[in-house]
C-alpha cells in the first residue's frame, strides 16, 4: 500500500513530554499502513532514544533516526523529508499532538482540492494560535483573500513532489525563526493552500515546564537578522505594493509592535526591553516602508511611529496606560428556544475596572505621525473608536476546557452609544447567541465535556478575549438543562470565578433530578409512569426507564417518551407492568439519550412499591444508614485507588497498537 503521509517529527530532550505525540501519531484514524512516522533524534542525552527505539521496534510504521545535535529544528526536518515516502509529509513537534482524525482529514481534503499546503485547525494549550483564520473552511486560499500569513508555524501538511520540485527546505543551523522562512516560501510558490477549519487537527501545548524552545528568551540581534530572512523571501517572491506592504505587515504587527505593547511589555526586564528595542528601531527604519505601517489599527500605529522614532520612554508610558485596557461582557439572557441556547449579552470596554468612555468628536490617529505625548495619543484612539463603532465587532466562542479547541457561535448584534457626560460616551455591544448543541464545533456536535464561553471584542484599535461573566446574586438567568441534539447540555456557571459555561453529557447531580418528590409522579393501573423533570426537550423524545429490584438487583427496561411541558420542564412517561412488579421495591432510573455510544442511566430519587391489590406506591428512597453510608465511603475511597492505578497502567499502554 502505497504511504499516503509522512510524519516528521524532530526530538530533542523532551523527556515525558513526547508520550502525548507519541499516543497521537498511534492512534491515527489512517490504516497503519498508510502512513509513517518519522522521529528524528537530534542528539538527545535523556532517556528518549532508547525509548524511539522501543517504539520502532514495535510499530512498524515508525523509524527512527539518530543524527549528531543540529542545534535546531531545521536539519532534523530535512533528514525527515530525505527519509520520508508518503506522497504528503506533516510537520509535528515532539511535544505537541494530533487529533485522532487529522491525517486522514487532512489528506482527504488536500487531495481533493489540489493543495500543495495543508493548514489544520490548531488549538493552543497555553500557546496562542490563530483564531481568524479558522473561522471557516478555505478549500483554495492565498495571502492575498485570506490570513494565511497569521500561520507561521511548521505543522503543516506539504505535498512532497512540491518539496521535490522547489528544492523547498528549512534554514539549518542554531537560528530562529527558520519556520517562518519556510513557511512564507511554502505559501507564495504553491499552485494551491488549503485551510481545513472543521476538525482540530493539531494541538499546540505548552510545557508544564514552560521548557518549549519559543518560550525560552531570545538574544535580539541574532533574532532579528533571522527576521529579515523572512522579510527577504517576501520581496523575493512578491511586487512592490499592496500585497507585499500586507505580507510585511505581519512581521512588523506580530514581531515588534505586539512585543512593545501593554503587559507584554512591562513584564519584561528593563534591560531586555531596552535591547529588544534598539533592535527593533533598526528593522523598522530599514525594512519598513511608507506602505506597512498605515494598515495597522491605530494603536498598533501609535507604537510603530514611536519605535521608528526611538521614543522608548513615551512607548513604555503608551504600554503602561494599554495594560488597564481589556474588554467585560455580562450575561443579561440564558434561554432555550426552538432546541437552541440563546445567550444574550452586552460588552464594552473597561480601563481600570471603570468603563472606558470616548469623546463624542475628536481628531482620529493619523496614518503615520506619532502623537505628541500619551495624552494626544489617548485622544487619537479614543475619537477612533467612535468613529468606527459602526464596525465594532462581537463574537461568541465556546472553548473545550480539556483541549482548547475553540469554535465561533452565529451572534446578532445591535449598538448603543450610552451619553456619559463633558462631551464623552460609552460605546456598548448588545448581541445575542444561538448556540445548536447539534452544528457548535464547526458544523457538528459538541462533544461530551465542559465547554466555556468567551467573548471576543473588537473595537477601534483592539481586539481582545474574555470570559462571558461573572454574574452573582439570584437574579442572574439560570435555565435547565435540555435534551437536544442526543445530547445533555447543562448550562451553568462556574463555582470559582461565576462565569458562563456548558457541561455536555457529563453532569449527573448538577441537572436536578435529585429534588424531585412523589408528588412530582404518578402511576395506576390504568396510567403509565408519568413524571415531571426539570429538563428541557424542544419536542417529543425516546427514553429509557429501568426499574432495579432493590432486594434482589434484578433489572426491567421499558422505553418511555419525554415531552415538553408548562416552562421549561418535561413530561417523562412509560408503560410499566405493575402486576408484574408486586411484592417488591423498584428503584427508578432514566437513560434521556438511549443512543449515545455510552448511554448513562441517571437515578430518579423515587422508589416505586406496587400494590398486591392493585395501583401503586412512589416514595423517596430510604436515607442509609450510618453502616451503610460508611460502605458507600469505602467503595469511594477504593474506586479512586483503583482509577489511580488504571490511570498509570493506561498511561504506559498509551503507545499500544490500534485495534
């Protein structure tokens, strides 16, 4: 069978961090034969070439080379890339991961479009990826109508006959930045680059020990030089104009200006910044012209100008006055509506913790004059914001807590200019969500987890995230959970800080079956079980009911419908054969997905006694007993032993074959 990818995968010292690479090339969704891995050892002095080497001599479809230290990622590479036979090859690093699918998605999708470049959809573990540019699937995307330039990275899928033909190959050598290089050529040469946005393929992790190679300080005048390198390939392979002033943008954006801006700054030692910043004055006179810098929004302008003039000390007091800057959404709405969460909010900006208010009429930041002092400047981006409310922009994302992955909601949203007095206003977003538990994760269904919800704002010269609260007190909205989509969604808010969450198909006591009385059910010989719930269900659903002998632990099942009824609430319903049920206590119990892979079974706080002349008792169970209950704490305490143990064994059979 020939190999459909190749993936290369440089190691250098990552000790126990690799076994989560490892896990994810193994349990690709891709037949074993259909690809390979490669694990290019660049001299290690830990435990992990003896560890690659166990792992090839189990798998066949992984090889391992063991080469002298290169001093960086490049040369590791490119011994891949000689080494490799896959008709693809897909760059990881050793202390990141796959999704189970991502091979398999990503071929397909290459395949299908003709791509050259492959662009998965990354989630950060505590590392910041794109966000824009995986709002939506790009089946043929360029610099030019698309953010491709925000994806620097390596872990990129690559044709290799486009390798072969382009001699395309990673700077070597102790450097930086040799991604960046690669990358932009990759970009500018292919015939076509495509951006699959609907399935997490590549997770970007921080180490617990913050150990990754991009978290480490860098000395500036070797950082920079490399930066020009990737500068050059952009002149090198566009025109003068618009295009390239864009390509170049980024750099000057990401590199230097985001660098010198707001806590970034300030958490730096002074004598680092003031070398960061000599450095960058040099890049920006020299390779910066007229065209970049007016395209960046106007603090990004402001900060540009007083690099290019050297004004470092009017630059700290800009970050200084920034870092008070960040953006606060409070829920106002939660609700259930026709199967969809509606979530209704409002956001604007803060300074301080007190609302940030903006002149009414002012003169806006100018395209590259730096402003006088931090007040002038305060006044520029104040009198932009107003002027470009009407473009202010709001988003709900819902991230997975477990791996970040993070997807954007369909949001409506109106604006309000609140009047605040001397000639000033509050610009404030009013928008609501609709969150389809069925379509969330980019067009499909959230997966069982704990989703939390941020909020995404835009406005003037910012674009900054937060979390959608807190709310405190009774009156903030506090819907049940619903049925829908075959799944359980309990929305929620968090115990710690009361933020706005969802919990997906995992909640138990959270969803309130555990309050219900005998006069919420009914039952008769002539009637069947009928039980109120406090859950929603947009319409009428298939249910399982088991009844569980409390003597003997014998077990009935009978299939029961739930409806919607008065509120929010619903109507569970299902036959039971009460003559059959006589001389004996039943314990209830409701499956409210009986299709699940893993249908749960949640216990209802009832106990049903059929009559042996005929109809029905339902009462609470009995509280247990103090023996009973210390029992229960020793099953706890022995099932939590038990997980432990399991979880260490599981975790070195991580590597183990697919089945």
């Amino acid at each position: 069978m020939p190999v459909k990818v190749s993936v290369i995968v440089p190691v250098y010292n990552p000790g126990p961090y690799i076994e989560d690479c490892v896990a994810s090339v193994l349990r690709q969704s891709l037949p074993d034969d259909e690809y390979e891995v490669i694990f290019v050892d660049d001299g290690s002095t830990d435990a992990t070439p003896a560890r690659l080497d166990e792992l090839a001599a189990e798998h066949p479809q992984i090889t391992v080379i063991h080469q002298p230290n290169s001093g960086w990622s490049g040369k590791p590479r490119n011994v891949g890339i000689a080494a490799s036979r896959g008709e693809f090859v897909m760059f990881v690093d050793n202390d990141d991961y796959l999704g189970d699918e991502a091979l398999e998605r990503m071929y397909e999708y290459g395949v299908a479009n003709k791509a050259d470049v492959i662009v998965g959809k990354m989630a950060g573990k505590g590392r910041p990826v794109p966000v824009e540019l995986f709002r939506r699937n790009h089946p043929r995307a360029t610099v030019g109508n698309a953010p491709l330039i925000d994806s620097l990275t390596p872990h990129k899928m690559v044709r290799r006959a486009f390798l072969e033909r382009t001699g395309l190959r990673f700077p070597e050598g102790r450097r930086r930045l040799e991604d960046h290089v690669f990358v932009t050529e990759a970009y500018l040469r292919a015939d076509n680059v495509s951006v699959l946005s609907d399935y997490v393929c590549y997770y970007h992790v921080k180490r617990g020990d913050a150990s990754n190679a991009g978290f480490q300080p860098f000395e500036p005048v070797g950082y920079f030089k490399n930066l020009r390198e990737a500068l050059d390939v952009v002149e090198r392979y566009t025109e003068p104009g618009p295009l390239r002033d864009r390509l170049l943008r980024r750099w000057l954006r990401v590199e230097i200006v985001d660098r010198m801006s707001g806590r970034r700054l300030l958490g730096l030692p002074d004598d680092y910044r003031r070398q960061l910043f000599q450095e960058m004055h040099k890049v920006v006179v020299e390779r910066f012209g007229p065209g970049v810098a007016p395209g960046l929004r106007p603090g990004q302008r402001i900060v540009a100008a007083l690099i290019r003039d050297g004004r470092y000390d009017d630059l700290f007091a800009q970050a200084e006055w920034e870092a008070g800057i960040g953006p606060r959404a409070v829920p106002t709405g939660v609700e259930w509506r026709d199967g969809t969460l509606r979530v209704s909010f409002r956001a604007e900006y803060q300074h301080g913790g007190e609302p940030l208010t903006f002149p009414v009429d002012g003169e806006g930041t100018p395209a590259a004059t730096p402003p006088r002092d931090l007040d002038q400047a305060v006044a520029w981006l104040g009198a932009d914001a107003v002027d470009g409310f009407e473009k202010a922009t709001v988003d709900l994302v819902l991230r997975d807590r477990a791996s970040s992955a993070s997807f954007f909601q369909p949001v409506e949203v109106t604006r309000e200019r609140v009047p605040a007095g001397d000639g000033r206003v509050r610009l404030v977003l009013h928008a609501t969500a609709g969150v389809d538990a069925g379509t969330a994760a980019g067009g499909t269904a959230l997966h069982a987890g704990l989703w939390d919800a941020y909020v995404r704002f835009g406005l003037g010269g910012w674009t900054k995230e937060c979390r959608l609260g807190p709310v405190r007190g009774p009156d903030r909205p506090t819907p049940p959970a619903g049925v829908v989509a075959d799944r359980v969604v309990l929305p929620y808010w968090t115990q710690q800080y009361d933020n706005f969450s969802l919990d997906v198909d995992r909640a138990g006591k959270a969803l309130g079956l555990g309050r219900l009385t005998p006069e919420d059910a009914a039952v008769s010989d002539t009637h069947p079980l009928s039980v109120a719930l406090p859950l929603y269900v947009p319409d009428r659903i298939a249910v399982l009911v088991r009844l569980t002998n409390a003597a003997t632990g014998e077990r009935r099942q009978r299939t029961g419908t739930l409806t919607p009824a008065e509120g929010t609430r619903s109507l569970l319903e299902a036959g039971v054969p009460l003559r059959e049920l006589r001389g004996a206590a039943w314990r209830l119990e409701v499956c409210l997905v009986p299709q699940a892979e893993a249908p749960r079974f949640l216990p209802l706080p009832l106990v049903l006694r059929p009559g042996r002349g005929g109809g029905a008792l339902l009462s609470r169970p009995a509280a247990p007993g103090p023996v009973r209950r210390l029992v229960r704490r020793a099953r706890r305490v022995l099932g939590a032993v038990l997980r432990g143990t399991a979880s260490g064994a599981g975790a070195s059979r991580a590597t183990a074959r697919k089945g």
